[in-house]
C-alpha cells in the first residue's frame, strides 16, 4: 500500500496591529523559532507550519 499526501500546509498569514507582539505569544504557545522581524512583519517557524504576523493599519479583532 502507497501512503500519499493530498495537501500540506505550509503558511499562515496572520492580520494584526503589532506583529511582534502577536509572535512573540505564539512563540511562547507553540514554541519554535523566528525566522525573521521587520516592522510590517515577523515570521516563526513552529511544528509544521510557518506563521506570519503582518501588520495592517486600522485593524480591528472580531469581538
């Protein structure tokens, strides 16, 4: 029997005010690595799949 894969994830894109500060949590939630930190945004690698936080301006949580 042949085990194949249908799809992987790869990335996530995450919307939020400070993208650091968003990293920084799921770093601390998932652990990981960053992988890098500009002002619009910061990447971490965590178990199977790469998270980045981008900055958008006026952006506002769901309730």
């Amino acid at each position: 029997m042949t085990a194949f894969h249908l799809a992987r994830l790869v990335g996530i894109s995450l919307d939020c005010p400070d993208p650091q500060r968003l990293a920084d949590f799921y770093l601390g939630l998932l652990g990981g690595r960053q992988l890098w930190a500009k002002d619009s945004s910061v990447a971490i690698e965590v178990p199977g799949a790469v998270l980045v936080a981008q900055q958008v301006d006026g952006h506002v949580p769901p309730d």
